[in-house]
C-alpha cells in the first residue's frame, strides 16, 4: 500500500530528507529562539495531551530528543559577537528537560488505565526516553542555575542588544524558566499517593496559571528558527500503525488554560487525574473511607433512624457489636435491630459499586458515559431489589417497637392515634431509586450532547425524559413529606414527653424507706423498670442542625429537579405543536436509513435499557404516542402551555441563583454550577421569544382555523343530537300516549341537568384517526425545523427555517 505522504508512508524515498544535514542542538541562539523553541515545545505537549502521538507532537523537537547531547563543558560565561551559549547549554537544556519530565510523570499517571488507550489518549513512546530516571531534585536545581545565570549573564547581554524591547525579552525567559520549575512541582505534587500532598501543589498552580497568562503575551516575541522541529520524524521511530491526521494547536490553545475552555469534555490527562484522586484504594479524595461517603450521602438524602448509623459507626471502628445494656422486654427489638445493623452494613459495601462507577464515569469521555451508563442503570437495579429486603427488615422492627410503644402509652388515646398515624418509610428504596432516576435522566440526555437523534426522534426522547423527571419530582416530595413528618411527630413526642415530666414531678410524693415493692416483687434497690422501655443508645435523635441539612439538600435537589422537569416538558411541548402542524413526524421517509421498518421499533430500541426496570413504569409506544396528541388540542394552545413551563422553569433556576455556595452544596464547583443555572435561564428566555413567532407561522393559524370549524361542526351536531334526544322522550315509548306537558318540562328539566354534569365542551381538534394529512390540511409551504444548541447542550431553543435558507 502506498500513502504518498512523506509525514506516512515510512516506505517512500525522500532524496531531500535522506541527504537533509542534523540539527545542531549545540548551536548558540538568540533569546527570542528559545522563546520560540519553549513555545512550540509546550504547544507539542498540548497537542499530545488532546489524544495525539508523542511522534507527531513533542517528538518532533530536536531538543527533546537529543538534550543529552548538549554538552555541559562549554563557556556558559564567555561572550563574542553572537550571545552566549548560555541561553543553549543552561536555560534552553533545563527547560526542555524539565518539561520532558513532566510529561513522563503525566505518562505515568496515564498509564494507570483510568482513561481508554487510542480512544483517549496514546502512551507509546516508541522506545524514547523522556528522562525518567532524571532525579526531581536535579532538575529543580538546574532550573535555579538557569535562573541565576539569566540575573548574572544573560540580563546584560540582552540589555546590550536587545534595546527597548530588553525588558520584555528578559521576562520572557524567566518567565519560561519559573514556568517549568512550577509546573514540574505542580504535578509531581498533584500526583503523589493518595493526595498527600494537594496542599502543596496549590500554590504552584496558582503561579503556573499566572505564568500561563504571561506566556501568552509574550509569545510574540519569539523568532523561528530553521529545522529545530523535525515533523516528519515520525519515519524514523519504530510503529506498527500509520498516524492520524493532526492539526496542532494554536499558540493561543495551548498551556494549562486549554483544560479549563474545552468543550464538551476535558482532556484525557485531567479526567484521569480526577478518577486517580477520586477513588483509590477503597478511599475517597485521600482522606475518606468510600463506605462513610456512601453513608453520608444516604444520611442527607432520605434521613434514615439515627440509630442505624450510630451503631454501625461503632462496628466499623472495632469489627464487632458492641454490648447493649437491655431490659429483658427489649430483648428481642435490641437483638432485631444488631442484625439489622449488620444488613446495613452489607448494603453498603454492596452500594459502593455502583456509587463509586457512576462517579468515576464523570470522568471518562462523553460517548464512553453514555455506553457505561446503561450498564449503572441495571446495577442500581440490582441494588434497589437488595434495598427492598432492607426496608422490609426496617419495617418488621419498626412494628415491634410501635406494639411496644403501644403498650406503655396503653390509655392514653391521643398517644395511640399519633402512632397509629406514622406511615412506613422506605429509607434504602428511596435512596437508591432516586440515584436510579438521575442516571437515567443523565444518559438521555447525553445523546442529544452526542447528537445521537434525529430531528424526529427529539420528541421520543424528551418525551420520556419527561416522564423519568416527573418521576423524580414527585419521589422526592414523597421523601421531603416522610422527612418533614418525621421531624414533627419526634417533635412532639418530645413535646409530650416533656409535659409529662411536669405533671410527674408536681404529683411526686415521697415515700418510706421500707415501702412494700408495688409490682413484680420486686425489691426497693432493684434498678429495672416496672414497664418495659427500648435501651437508651438506641434512641439518640439527630440535632436540629442534621435536621435543616437533610431537608436542605433534598430540597435543592427537588427544586432542581423540578426546574429541569418543566424546561424538559416546555421543549416536548414545543415539539409536540411542530408535530400537529406537520413540520415534524412520526412516521419520517427516511426512517429505513435507520435499517428499521417503522417508528415503533426505533421507539423500543432507543429505551431499551429501561425495559426490563421495575421502576418507572416503561412508557409504551402507544402511551408516547396518546402524549404527542396532548388531549387534542391544537398547536397554539400547547405553545401557550409550553411557554407558561418556561417561565416557570426560569423562574426555579432565578431563586436557586440566590443560594451561596454552602447553601447549594457547590463550593468547589460553584462556577460551572451557576454557569449551567444560567445556560438553562438562556434557554427558558429563548424558547420563550421562539414561540411568539411560532404562534405567528401561516401553519399554526390554518390549524387553528380548522379547530376552529370542527369545534362548530361538533356543536352543531351536539346541538343536533339534543334536540332528537328531547323530541325521543316526549313522544315516549311506542304503543303508549304521549306525556303530558309538565312531565315533559321534567324531563327536559332532568335532561338539561345531565347535560351540565357533563365535562365541559372545549374546542380541540378530531381524534387523530379523523385528521386530515399535512398536505390535505396545510396549503402554506413546509419550513425547516432547526434546533439551536449554543445554549445549553441538552436542551435546545427551536424555530423555523425557510426551504430556501
């Protein structure tokens, strides 16, 4: 096979590559040659970190393949007419190998697997060292020598030559100097074990960034130099696989600022990075155990009894129960609730797989997360059965303590109505059906980020996006109502509790020391209690302040849910009026480029994932479809509903805006956080001035205009079918006389009364077997739908096009 391309086709015969003189890598330059060369060494390892050869990218300098090669033994001090070889052997040599370094600890790091070899990013080095070996501390001390060379050598020389543009050239190379030294640090820190030194990167980040800003300045400054990059290099180094097309970054893309910009997702360095110090050996960010970060995570969402954590706190620190002191009575409930802690505690270890895959999926590429995501659905599944049994033991403790209860406030009515009145929660179902819920969400909406579907497709796909939202919305009012419950029913059993030590107090008497035991025969010294009581460590309630934590988280995430329900419900909307006006379809020509023979198919393979769930309910295809008909009305009509979601969905993430950052739980994220809040607001404004001048096309009137005919036809029919119905009784049953004329009023009279318990009469169009097609019922011309998604990447602002646009 033959590629043609001297960069490929390793077989080709290069007369001028073959006879082409080495670079001199000892050669003297000038300082504006070692910014250039710095410069687009660093825009090599950019280039490399965007999933990129090392061949193609920072292999093609000279310098970093052949640093050794600079010799050492040359007078660094020694001047003539051309600039000091300085600039070469101490300041270009310590920078190169100290970005080389970096860029063998970033190897390292990727080299772990967190990311996909080829699909993310590409490891091999062809068999060439990038100075791994090169101690730390040697490289920081050759970096300060080239820094203390440029204050006694180099500065004069380009003050003397450089003229008014000396002072800039001198910070460029300092700052190129202080920008290796720092970065170099930087991720030798950010990837030592286990976190252990986070702290100290910050700093160096910090300087790293404020570099970066002051590299992108000064690039300007940089001179070219002939052959110091080599970019067919590639035919030398050993490979079984031809390269990819590459386009290097620009000057103005590269540096550490580039991660932060990309969109839609970050480098593969980074994303491993994260999955690095997110989750390593059974320990969450370094410092935490994964099992307390999934207890605390439950504890927030649906605030389960106290005592299952604070017993299971116990056995985690020692490995065993510890000794409960009982009453014989509470035997049984203090033996029920250690086994249960015990099942708890397996529940746990069972959760931290799907909670810790369903984070570290964050960090993997787009099209790798929704892949994954289908596989996280089916295991939150499995756990949410496994939460089932859990909830069951919980409800079969929760008896015997309330028969318990029961029989010690035995007389007291109001006590026993207030028990009676405590619904069964489901703690362990509800937890895990609500992270269920958000994996869903999440994987559907990834597709349209993927552009996945096709422009009949929106409406399937947001029109369960809709049902898995309302779901979500009206489970976690469910859990907000149990929790809110909870909390006054303990507040006024320790209001009651309280009043009756009051009125206990002010009747106590004192007795004899020889008083006869009242009950049990029991002696005066005996410590039990005459009436059975649950053992005091199991009946610690949580503080006021755990309390408005709860309630606080699961109200943000309702409220969150709920914005993101009526956005999603307002862009169904606005499709399903597209739909009726025929600008969109259900059954597209083209569906069989899909290789599938009807919509309906298409319909079950997009939401095949969610099938076989237990919960939600699966939304069949007709279901879908009798949605789509929104009860028949017209296209205006819907616009106005999807218009009011809008503003209500704007007006949700308006107040979530006001929260802080410790409110809203986003401290360490709290710009991307407010920056999604805002593109939703855009979108809701968006659609908002879309669907004015929806409501204005030649197409919504027409069908507005055809509601409007057969809204007259069916009253006249209406009014039709009356008066046959009235004329029917009055003439009565065959063979008999007609009634007489007050009974006929009674029976108009009871007719009419009929008439008015029925629903009222509403203009909406014929039931979709009795619409007309497009073409019968349109005469304006068909638009083009075009959906704007430079707002938000999930949910896009529509309107229409014309043909001829």
């Amino acid at each position: 096979m033959k590629i043609m391309d001297p960069k490929m086709d390793t077989g080709m015969i290069v007369d001028d590559y073959a006879t082409r003189p080495q670079y001199d890598v000892n050669q003297s330059i000038r300082p504006r040659n070692l910014v250039w060369i710095i410069d687009n060494i660093l825009v090599g390892q950019m280039t490399w970190l965007s999933g990129h050869a090392l061949s193609q990218t920072l292999f093609t300098s000279c310098y970093i393949l052949r640093a050794m090669e600079i010799k050492d033994d040359q007078d660094a001090t020694t001047t003539s007419s051309g600039p000091p070889i300085g600039f070469t052997n101490v300041v270009l040599k310590a920078c190169v190998i100290a970005i080389a370094k970096t860029c063998a600890l970033i190897w390292e790091e990727m080299r772990k697997g967190q990311v996909y070899e080829e699909e993310d990013f590409m490891t091999n080095k062809f068999g060439v060292s990038m100075y791994e070996s090169f101690p730390l501390s040697s490289m920081v001390a050759m970096l300060d020598q080239a820094n203390h060379w440029m204050d006694r050598t180099g500065t004069p020389w380009i003050v003397a030559h450089e003229g008014d543009d000396a002072s800039a050239v001198i910070s460029a190379v300092k700052d190129r100097i202080l920008h290796a030294r720092v970065s170099l640090l930087a991720m030798y820190q950010v990837l030592s074990p286990k976190c252990s030194q986070f702290q100290n990167a910050i700093p160096q980040l910090k300087v790293a960034r404020e570099c970066t800003e002051r590299l992108q300045e000064s690039n300007i400054l940089g001179v070219e130099i002939t052959d110091a990059f080599d970019h067919s290099i590639h035919r030398k180094l050993v490979t079984n696989t031809p390269p990819r097309a590459i386009a290097l970054l620009t000057l103005s893309e590269n540096f550490f600022i580039q991660f932060g910009a990309q969109k839609p997702s970050p480098g593969a360095f980074p994303r491993s990075v994260l999955q690095t110090v997110l989750y390593d050996d059974n320990v969450i960010m370094g410092s935490r155990p994964v099992t307390e970060v999934v207890i605390e995570v439950i504890r927030e969402t649906v605030q389960p009894l106290p005592w299952i954590f604070e017993q299971d706190s116990v056995v985690q620190a020692s490995g065993q129960l510890p000794t409960i002191q009982e009453s014989p009575e509470a035997e049984s409930i203090n033996a029920a609730k250690r086994q249960f802690q015990l099942m708890f505690a397996d529940f746990v270890d069972k959760a931290t797989k799907p909670f810790v895959d369903t984070l570290q999926i964050m960090a993997q590429n787009v099209a790798r997360q929704r892949r994954n995501l289908r596989k996280i659905v089916q295991l939150w599944e499995t756990l949410q059965e496994q939460a089932e049994m859990m909830d069951e033991g919980l409800h079969m403790i929760l008896t015997q303590i309330h028969d318990l209860e029961k029989a010690e406030s035995a007389g007291d009515e109001e006590s026993e109505e207030q028990q009676e009145e405590a619904p069964q929660p489901f703690y362990f179902v509800s937890w895990s059906y609500h992270m269920k819920l958000w994996v869903m969400e999440w994987m559907l909406l990834l597709g349209s980020e993927l552009e996945l579907y096709s422009s009949f497709e929106f409406s399937m796909i947001y029109g369960y996006c809709d049902v898995i939202m309302g779901a979500h919305a009206r489970h976690l009012r469910r859990v907000q109502s149990v929790i809110d419950g909870e909390m006054e029913r303990e507040r006024k059993k320790n209001q009651d509790k309280a009043n009756a030590a009051k009125k206990k107090k002010k009747k106590k008497k004192k007795k004899p020391v020889n008083a006869t035991p009242s009950a049990g025969g029991e002696s005066p010294s005996s410590t039990a209690p005459s009436t059975p009581v649950i053992s005091e460590p199991t009946l610690i309630t949580p503080t006021v302040e755990q309390q408005k934590k709860a309630t606080q988280v699961v109200r943000i995430q309702q409220q969150l849910v709920t914005a993101r329900l009526n956005l999603t419900r307002g862009t169904f909307l606005v499709l399903a009026a597209l739909t009726k006006t025929g600008y969109l379809s259900t059954t597209p020509a083209h569906l069989a480029s899909h290789g599938l023979n009807d919509l309906e198919t298409l319909y079950k393979q997009r939401f095949k994932a969610f099938h076989h769930l237990s919960s939600p309910e699966f939304l069949s295809f007709p279901a879908y479809l009798e949605r789509l008909e929104c009860d028949r009305l017209d296209s205006i009509d819907i616009l106005d509903y999807a218009a009011e979601f809008f503003k209500e969905a704007r007006k949700s993430l308006e107040d979530l805006q006001t929260l802080s950052a410790a409110e809203a739980r986003v401290t360490l994220c709290e710009n991307a956080w407010r920056n999604d809040l805002m593109s939703m607001i855009r979108v809701c404004i968006g659609s908002n001035v879309r669907i004015a001048g929806l409501k204005m096309d030649a197409r919504m009137i027409e069908l507005r205009r055809f509601r409007d005919e057969y809204f007259v036809q069916v009253l006249r029919a209406r009014q039709a079918q009356k008066l046959r119905h009235l004329q029917k009784k009055l003439q009565g049953p065959k063979g008999k006389k007609p009634k007489s004329a007050s009974s006929g009023e009674s029976s108009s009279s009871s007719y009419a009364l009929e008439q008015e318990q029925e629903d009222p009469l509403r203009p909406v169009l014929p039931p979709p077997g009795q619409m007309p097609s497009p073409s019968e019922l349109f005469k304006s011309p068909r638009k083009n739908v075009v959906f704007d998604w430079k707002y938000h990447l999930w949910w896009p602002v529509i309107e229409l096009q014309d043909t001829t646009h």
